[in-house]
C-alpha cells in the first residue's frame, strides 16, 4: 500500500515539474518568436513609416517585397543580394576546407610546433576579428583589393582568410571517430589524403553541416568588415549594409516596411540550406569500429 502511494507521490512530483518545464518553455519560445512575427507582419504593412498606432497592420500589401526588387533607384537591394550570396557561397567552400582541413591535422598528425598553435588559435580566438580591420584595409588596400570588383575578392579573402583558427569544435569531433579505421585504411595502402578525404569524411556529416552552416552565415549577416572595405561603392554593398541604409533618416520613412520585407527575404537562404542539410545531422559513425 505505501509502495502505491509513494508511486502516485513520485507521478504527481514528475506531472508538475514536466508541467512547470513546459510553461516555461512555451513563455521562453514566445518570447524567441515574437519579434520575427512582428518583422513578417511589418513587412506585409501597407502603411508606411516607422511608427504606427496599433500592433497589427490596418492593411496588408505585397508592395514592399515589389518595391524592394523593382525600385533600385536609391538602394538596390537585388544587387546587394547578389553581391552577397556570391560572397558567402566562396567564403563557405573555403572556410569549410580550411576548417576541416587545419581540424583533421591537429587531431590526427603530431608535429613540431602543434601545441603552441593550438594555444596560440586559443588566444587569438579570445579577441573579436574586427580589433584588427583597419590593418587588415590597409593591407587590402596596399595591394589593390579595395576598388572596383576586387572589392568581392577582398571580402572572400577576409572572411576565409582566418577560418582556420577555428578548429577546436571540427577537431573535437575527429577526436571521437576511432584511430583503428585510419590504420586499417593505412594498412590496406591509403595515403594520408585518402584517408581524410575517403574515411574520415564520409563518417563527419554532422561537423561538416555545422562547419557550413556557420561559414555560410559569417559572410551572410555581417556588416563591420562589408562596410570598412566597401566603403562608399554601393556597386559592391552587401545586404547587411543595404539594410542599415534603408533605416538612415532620409530613408527610414520610406523604405522601413521594406526593411521588414528584406529580412525576411535574407533569412530564406539561411533556412533553405538548414532544411537541406539538416537530413545530414545523423551519427556519422552508426556501425563504425567503437575503439
């Protein structure tokens, strides 16, 4: 009888800390959505200006998506879009390689010097990236990457130029995929670039989606470096400083429904390449040696 009550005590216990857990969670996940609701409905806004009365449109339109690819008088956004997406499709491909190459090496090889890199990448890391963008314009600029379309190079060359340095979270993962598969491969007459590229790969798919997911978003979002090295050429702005510029005073009352609409046009790439490579997040190494 007490072994019953105890039990209905320990499910009663249990029903109201997963029920307290779940409010939580829900006022949390309101919270999180709230503003992007609020951006989507701004964006639908057909009244124009940046302050308005009441919470919800008192009218909806499509006009500020159609203004924002149609009207590149002043700010052309289609431009900036396209600057951008090259830019961080670049970037990407070579962070991605980079990362994961410098990751494979620190785990796997031992080399003079590899200690002290690690502690040297450790300390540089604690510095943000933009303490050093005046040196590195002007070094963009001595060998004439600041003008003109060189401007995209410079901003590939800058973006992925570090990326590198960033290879604490890849090389923990190769850290867990056994050392016997790399031998064995080693016995059966692999190189050590067959091997990266033919078993420790293939068994890494859910480092190599965060490690492109996060070299996609740098270059996608970021506004410090774009608009040190781009500076006044709007030719070769990105959409980060495209929407800065619709928010400036003689700009803001016009374009600030188009503001909204441009950021919920940004986050479709973002969420297009999640949705495409989130089948990629499974256990790469389900049926690999355990060691």
């Amino acid at each position: 009888m007490n072994e019953k009550k105890a039990l209905r005590s320990m499910k009663r216990k249990k029903f109201v800390t997963n029920s307290i857990v779940h409010v939580l969670l829900s006022i949390l996940a309101v919270i999180w959505v709230f503003p992007i609701f609020w951006v989507v409905l701004t964006s639908f806004r057909a009244e124009k200006g940046s302050y308005v009365s009441s919470f919800f449109p008192k009218s909806y339109t499509l006009d500020n998506y159609k203004s924002l690819f149609t009207n590149t008088s002043v700010l052309n956004f289609p431009k900036m879009f396209t600057n951008t997406l090259i830019i961080a499709i670049f970037s990407c491909l070579i962070s991605t390689f980079f990362v994961l190459s410098v990751s494979y090496c620190m785990s796997r090889l031992r080399f003079k010097m590899r200690k002290k890199y690690m502690n040297m990448a450790m300390i540089l890391g604690l510095f943000p990236s933009f303490m050093s963008m005046v040196a590195v314009y002007y070094i963009l600029k001595s060998i004439g990457l600041s003008e003109g379309a060189m401007i995209r190079v410079a901003l590939v060359l800058v973006y992925s130029g570090a990326a590198g340095l960033q290879f604490y979270i890849a090389k923990g993962f190769f850290d867990t995929i056994p050392k016997a598969l790399d031998e064995a491969a080693y016995i059966d007459g692999c190189t050590k670039w067959q091997v990266f590229s033919k078993v420790t790969i293939p068994l890494s798919k859910p480092i190599i989606v965060y490690t492109v997911l996060t070299s996609f978003m740098g270059p996608w979002v970021d506004f410090i470096f774009a608009k040190v090295i781009c500076r006044a050429n709007a030719d070769y702005y990105t959409v980060a400083i495209g929407l800065w510029r619709m928010l400036e005073r003689e700009y803001i009352d016009k374009w600030y429904t188009c503001f909204a609409a441009g950021a919920v046009c940004i986050s479709i790439p973002i969420a297009i390449l999640f949705i495409f490579m989130q089948r990629f997040y499974t256990d790469g190494l389900s049926g690999a040696v355990k060691g």
